[in-house]
C-alpha cells in the first residue's frame, strides 16, 4: 500500500515536521509504504494535481493550516475527480475543530484526524492497509481509532476523544539530516502551553507535557554534528519551566559548534537571573529568541487573558539586548480587544524602544476552537471569512485605520526590519513626535508618491528615504547623505557608487596611499598581512565623514575634522552583518 501524506508550506525553507512525525512513529516496518510529497503556496496547483497523481497513493492525507487550506480544499476536490474512490484525509489545526461542517460542505473527503495525529495516524494507516490487503475498500471505517470524525453508512460519526501522548513515545526526526539541507529544522522539546491568550490555540490545552533531557541532549548533539543551520524550537513557551530550559541552554552553550543557531519562543517577564546570565554568556548568533509582547496596553492585555508585568519584560529586553549577543524578535498584533489606534500607536512605542532587530507588527487571526472565536462578536470583531481569518475591524478600530496600520507595517518590514538604516533612523526619529508618527507620515509620503504601487528596489530605498527626511525631518541635507552613505556601506560593498554620497575623487591619492603605504594599516587590517594592496582595497572601502554618523543615537554636531571610515567586509557582524568599521583621523 502507499499511503500519501502531502504537506504545503508557505516557503521553500520551511519543512512541516507533522508529516514527518506521523511517518516516523508508524514505525521503521511501514516505512516503504509511507511517502512525504512537500510543496509550497507558490507552486502552481497544476504542478501539484499532476505530482499528487503520478504518485499514484492508494490512500493521500493533508496536513491543514490557515496559510495553505483554501489551496487544500480546491486540490483534494480535483483529486477526487481524477481518481475517484481515492481516501482523502485531512488532519490539522485548521480542520480540527469544525470538521463536522467541512465534512457536510466538502462530500470527497472522506475524514479527518483531530487534534494531535501520531496515534490516530498510525491506527488509521494499519486499518487501511488490512483493509486493503482483505481486498475491501479502505475508506472511512474508523473501527475503535479514536481522534477521528468520518462517513461511516451515510453518516458522519465522530469518535472518542485521543488522550495526549506522552512526549517521550515520539521519534526524533533527523536521523537524515541532509534532507533538510538549507531548511529549517524544527525540534519540540514540550507540547502545550500554561498560558491562556486567548486568540491563541495553544491555549486550549493546558497541560504542558515535556520530552526527556536526557533525549532532547542527545537529539540535539546529533543536529550539532551534522551542522544544521538553524533549529527552531516549537515549543509554545520554552521557559515556561525553568529547569528544563536552563538543561537545553546550557548544553547548547557548552557544545556550541560555531555554526548552529537556535531559535525558541519565550516569555520574557518569566525569565529569572539565571537565565539571563547563561543567556548573556554565549556565543554571538548561537541564540535568537522570539518574545510576544502582543499590547502594552494594560487593559487590552487583561482583556485577552494574558497579564504581563511590563515593566519586568523592558527590562529583561533591555538586559538581552545591551549583551549585543543575541538577536531579538518582538511581535506585536494590531485588532485586539480595547486597542484603538493611538493606543496601538503607543504600543508600537513602547516596543520600539527596545530596539528589537525584528519588529513584527502582525493582525490579529481569529482562530476557530481558540476563546477568541467565541467573543469576536462581544468585542464587534469583524474578520475575513475565508482563512487566514484576518481582523477587519473592531469597536475599536475602523476598516479605514487597518489599512493605514498595514502600510505602516509595510514601512516598518521595509525600513527597520531590513536593518538597512540602522544609523539614519535614530536621528530621522528626533524630527517627529514618536517614531510611530514617523512611520506613519512614512506610509503617508509613499501613498502620495505611489511608491505602494511600485515596490521600489532596495538600493532605491536609500534615495526615497533621503527625500523623505529633506522633505519631513529637521537636519540638514549633509548629514542625512552621510548617515545613508554610512549606512549603506555598512552592508554593502557598492561597486556603484550612490547618487547621494559624496564625490571623494579627490582622496584618490590619498586612500592609493593608505593601501599601498606603510601608514599604520596592518594595524587596522592585520587579518590581511601578505595581502596585495589591490586584493585588500577589493575586500574593504574608504568614506570621509563631517558628522559622527557612527555613534548610534548620540549628538551629531559637525566634526572639527573630517574622519576617515574603512569598511571591512572580510569581517561582518555575526548578529547584524554589518562589516567591522575602524575609525581613523
Ligand atoms: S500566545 Fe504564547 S503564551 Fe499565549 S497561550 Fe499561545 S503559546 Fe501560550
């Protein structure tokens, strides 16, 4: 028998580690009959019919979230078209909760798994096949397999409710590792989350259960010998118990390989001293943690059942943050309950000055099977219809007001989340009340400009800003040009030479010397001594300063005289990717 389980991701990096459970805990002896076919959003649904097809499964099962549903259900009623009498299964958040109604709406499927798949999976799989092999037909008789709702005689049954596995009877998935070259691995160390926000669907089970250390030791020593790029962890909220997030910190810290980073989802109120030395102590670019502050509306935060004592949490950032080791994500969600726009606007503050080297401004999802289902209409949510189930508007917000949050957001992805003007920015900020209202008057110049319509390139970016800050901000024109000179030859060694830089033609002689001379540049340069001075030039730049563009957030009063900057690309920022600079007189 070849059952199929078929995944489609949003994007090629990602994998989607339920197909590969499912198959993994079926057992070695199924393998052969088990097959993955994974596919992303932006392949055609012809390519995907026609490879579902020539595969030829005996029974296909799809993994369903909000990002790939609506594709899921037009390719499984094609299928079922071009191979009649195919079982077509469906698992899944998204299906998991409503799946009598997708059932009565979409008459080829013939059932769903509910909730967590490993068990349900493995007992299903086993009925198909005896099935298959008595010469019946494999369809929806769920004989006493639990977690299921299917056709059974005309009718959809719904059987009994799966209890939550134990962690530790689940395999490790990466025993191959170099089938996920150049993706990101995802590991689980616990299932469930202690906390209750309610838009959220972790919130419906409670109970937290753990995998072994011991195990989670040795899985990730096996990710660390074979050199795995990136392993994000997709527990829920990994410091949840302290113990068992110090066991893993620690461990990555003491086997760290120079290479692998880790990704884990945290709170960072619950953070205690411990944490935040071990935290403070690793290598730069070992450890990025993604940290949900949602509000720093206190009202709104109590309203979606998830007190955080902020003022704990800016600290803790602070703490992370000053260590200049590890990369921060903050996410905030526009569209919750008590947030009008100002208030957002003051939580976007409030987050923005911690400094986050991702601000990810996301909109509110209202999620079925999640509390906030149920009290969308109290809070006069109204949201798409059709998944991702987006926030449209609220009693708080207006159609209107969502629209000019989602430009800013765009700003903000384009101009503070690239980290393409991380020294211009800062002083553009002083020239507004908040740099939300900067954002904003941002979103306002690329409306009037129709730059929304056009996407302009990254390098123009650079230009756009500049006519923004001559149009909107307080300084004068030089320092502007030399901030996004600065900043653009922080990240990019310009083989064009920017239309706004300066024309420093006349330092010709002078940078020929620097390279060619014995003027103190192995100092500066000692990681290229024996280099020839034209292979040295090729890896480094020379820019002449007026202002102090360097000193993030600090004055910006005209030097006495000017400075030269020397960019070194050989030696990048391992957090930012900035090249190392070496300020000279
Ligand atoms: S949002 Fe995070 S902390 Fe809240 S319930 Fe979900 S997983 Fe837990």
């Amino acid at each position: 028998m070849k059952f199929l389980l078929a995944a489609v991701n949003a994007k090629y990096i990602h994998s989607n580690p339920a197909v590969y459970s499912l198959k993994a805990y079926a057992g070695e002896e199924y393998e052969k009959e088990i097959e993955i076919a994974e596919y992303t959003i932006n392949n055609s649904q012809s390519y995907i019919l026609s490879d579902l097809y020539k595969r030829r499964p005996d029974a296909v099962a799809f993994s369903c979230y909000i990002w790939n549903w609506r594709i899921i259900r037009e390719l499984s009623e094609e299928l079922s078209k071009i191979m009649p009498g195919l079982p077509i299964w469906l698992g899944g958040p998204e299906v998991s909760f409503d799946a009598e109604e997708i059932l009565k709406e979409c008459g080829w499927i013939t059932g769903i798994m509910i909730g967590e798949g490993e068990e349900t999976f493995r007992e299903l799989f086993c009925l198909c096949r005896r099935a298959l092999a008595d010469g019946g037909t494999i369809g929806g008789n769920p004989g006493k397999t639990e977690g299921l709702v299917c056709r059974q005689g005309g009718k959809i049954v719904r059987t009994g409710q799966r209890e939550p596995l134990d962690m530790n009877s689940l395999p490790f998935l990466y025993h191959q590792p170099e089938k996920f070259r150049n993706r990101i691995i995802y590991y689980e160390s616990s299932r469930g989350c202690p906390y209750q926000c309610s838009y959220c669907l972790s919130s419906v089970e409670r109970k937290v259960r753990f995998r072994n250390i011991e195990t989670v030791k040795k899985e990730l020593q096996f990710l660390l010998d074979a050199k795995a790029a990136q392993v994000k962890f997709v527990d829920r909220t990994f410091n949840c118990l302290p113990a068992h997030a110090m066991e893993i910190w620690k461990y990555i810290d003491a086997h760290d390989n120079g290479t692998t980073n880790f990704h884990f989802e945290i709170a960072a109120d619950r953070m205690n001293e411990e944490e935040l030395t071990i935290l403070s102590q690793m290598r730069p670019g070992l450890v990025q943690l993604e940290i949900g502050i949602q509000s720093a509306n206190l009202l709104t935060l109590r309203e979606i059942d998830r007190e955080a004592d902020m003022e704990k949490l800016e600290r803790t950032v602070g703490r992370i943050r000053g260590g200049g080791n590890v990369h921060v994500h903050l996410d905030l969600i526009a569209g919750l309950p008590y947030e009008d726009y100002a208030s957002f606007g003051r939580s976007f503050d409030t987050v923005y000055a911690m400094r986050p080297e991702q601000l990810q401004l996301g909109f509110l999802k209202v999620l079925k099977g999640s509390p906030m289902h149920e009290r969308a209409e109290k809070y006069g949510i109204k949201y798409t219809s059709l998944p991702p189930y987006e926030v449209l508007c609220t009693d708080w917000l207006s159609y209107g007001e969502i629209c000019r949050l989602k430009q800013i957001e765009e700003m903000v992805e384009l101009y503070y989340n690239s980290n393409q003007f991380t020294h211009t920015l800062p002083v553009l900020e002083k020239s507004f009340s908040s740099p939300f209202s900067m954002f904003e008057k941002l979103a306002e110049y690329y409306e009037e400009n129709g730059y929304f319509l056009n996407s302009p390139s990254r390098a123009y970016r650079y230009d756009i800003l500049l006519k923004f800050a001559l149009c909107c901000g307080r300084e004068e024109e030089a320092l502007y040009k030399e901030l996004l000179t600065y900043d653009i030859y922080l990240r990019e060694n310009m083989k064009s030479r920017p239309g706004f830089a300066r024309d420093l033609s006349g330092y010709k002689e002078e940078f020929r010397n620097f390279y060619s001379g014995e003027e103190g540049r192995w100092e500066v340069l000692s990681a290229y001594r024996g280099c020839q001075a034209r292979e040295m030039a090729r890896m480094t730049h020379i820019e002449m300063f007026h202002y102090p563009v360097w000193k993030t957030g600090g004055s910006m009063d005209k030097l006495n005289k000017e400075k030269k900057v020397v960019f070194d690309y050989g030696e990048r920022n391992p957090l930012t990717k900035e090249a190392r600079t070496i300020t000279l007189d």
